[in-house]
C-alpha cells in the first residue's frame, strides 16, 4: 500500500480536534491526487510531541469513550500507533513520536517513540537513544540552526553514519524559493534521506496545516502492526522519497517566525519548541 506520511506533527493544545484531523484527511488526500497516485492508499501522521504534550497516550486512554465530533481513535496490535476513523470511513494512521531539545539547541525527532526522554543531552547521545528504543532518529531543519557549530556537528554525524540509521527533516515552514540547504546536498551525496513533514506552530490557525507537506513510502501494511511496517519500509527505502504539498511563501514563513519569537516573550518558552 502507498503512504502518504507527513513526517513531523505537532497536536498543539490550542488545536481543535475535529478540525485538526478534517485538514489532515483532506490534505493528505490532496497529496494523492497531486502525486497522480492509483490504487488504496494510507495518510500517515508521525507525531513529534514535546515535553509536556501527550496527545498521543491521552488518546490511546481515551479509545471508546471519547471522540473529535466524527472522529474516534480504535486501538492496533501495538502500543505506538492507532487508528483514527471518521464515521464515514475515512482512515488515518497516527503513529507515537517525540521531539526532543538537545544540549546544542538542536532537535531530533524520534518516530515510533512512545517513551518521554529528557531534554538536555548531546546530540550524539540523543540519537544513540532514539535508535536503542527502536524509533526512527531524524534532525529536522530549523531557521538558523545548522549555521557556525552546529552545523559542523549535524555534517559530522552524516559523513560517519551509514544510511538508513539517521535521517534529515525538511519541514513546511522553509520558505519557498529558498536555496537549498547545504546539508540536504550532502546528504543526498551520503545516501541520507530527507523526510518531510509539516511542523505546525502553535497557533490555532495552524491546524489546517498538517498534512499539508509529507513523502510516499511504498509499504506492505502488516495486520495489527502498522507503525513497524511503516517504519521498516522508511528505514529501508533506498532512495530519496517523493514529496507531496509544498512550503510556505518566503512572506509567511518570516510572518510566522516574528509570532514564534513575540510568543516566546511574553511566556516562558518550552526548551525543545525553542525557535532559535
């Protein structure tokens, strides 16, 4: 079965559900018809939750007692990943993940994680952590991030990693029209993948984003076992998934920088939702 993953969501508190899970299914399903997609296919939301936020064991708790107006979650035959179906037969696959702040100030994403990590250690630490528990560990671009030392860091770990242990995000908050990070060049050269994903901000208007920016993954959808089978299929893919969606304008993505920064002002910032 095709996949359609968007490979770094955030469920934000200020996020209503229903509308939440409504842009995810149609924009996922966008994707499809922009790829020229035929034949069944799946919307896969990979969850990459802060400290703090835990949509995802909340939701599992909550399985047959509370629903997101048409919306319900129906447990699978694993502990990281439910099922979220709309009473018309619309089908999403929500599978666990974490975000996690390094000591650097950079982030990995962990997908498949359903444990909450402390924040705080060395980026090289952090991703041994990640792999040891069997997530998949990706470092997400973000605005400034892999600039000076850090950027060195991030070069380091992908010349000495072997492909399918590490992979780079690209997220839907990179303007457009932006040149294209050095980093994702050397990747590609190294046989690193890049896995897209919509990173929404926390802002109610936010919601209609997910979903929005994502990659295909060709996977052969193990009964009971989703999330394994996805993850396997995305550890062993060979070469660089194709892209759905597209990234903000240069003009909204700056707009929504200046937001971030102006809330972080006003109350004290999560560490690892950190922009800087």
């Amino acid at each position: 079965m095709l996949i359609l993953a968007d490979g770094h969501v955030h469920v934000h508190r200020c996020f209503e559900r229903q509308a939440f899970f409504d842009a995810a299914f149609a924009n996922l399903l966008h994707g499809s018809v922009q790829l020229g997609l035929r034949g069944p296919t799946l919307g896969c939301l990979f969850l990459t939750e802060v400290q703090g936020d835990d949509f995802f064991q909340e939701a599992r708790r909550s399985v047959g007692r509370i629903t997101w107006g048409p919306w319900s979650a129906a447990v699978t035959g694993e502990e990281n990943s439910l099922w979220v179906r709309r009473d018309r037969g619309a089908t999403l696959l929500v599978v666990a993940g974490r975000q996690i702040a390094t000591a650097e100030r950079l982030e990995v994403l962990a997908l498949g994680l359903t444990r909450t990590p402390a924040d705080g250690r060395a980026l090289p630490e952090t991703l041994d952590f990640a792999i040891s528990h069997h997530a998949l560990p990706v470092i997400p671009w973000g605005f400034g991030k892999w600039w000076g030392s850090r950027g060195r860091l991030v070069d380091g770990i992908i010349r000495s990693v072997e492909p399918g242990r590490l992979f780079l995000g690209d997220n839907g908050g990179r303007p457009r029209g932006s040149p294209r990070p050095r980093l994702f060049r050397l990747a590609e050269k190294r046989g690193v993948l890049v896995l897209p994903g919509s990173d929404p901000l926390p802002f109610a208007f936010e919601a209609n984003k997910v979903g929005r920016y994502g990659f295909l993954v060709d996977c052969d959808l193990a009964r009971g076992r989703p999330a394994q089978a996805v993850l396997t299929a995305v550890r062993g893919t060979k070469t660089q998934p194709l892209t759905f969606g597209r990234r903000e304008s240069l003009l909204r993505s700056c707009r929504a920088q200046l937001a971030l920064r102006l809330r972080s002002h006003r109350a004290p910032a999560r560490r690892s939702a950190d922009p800087s």
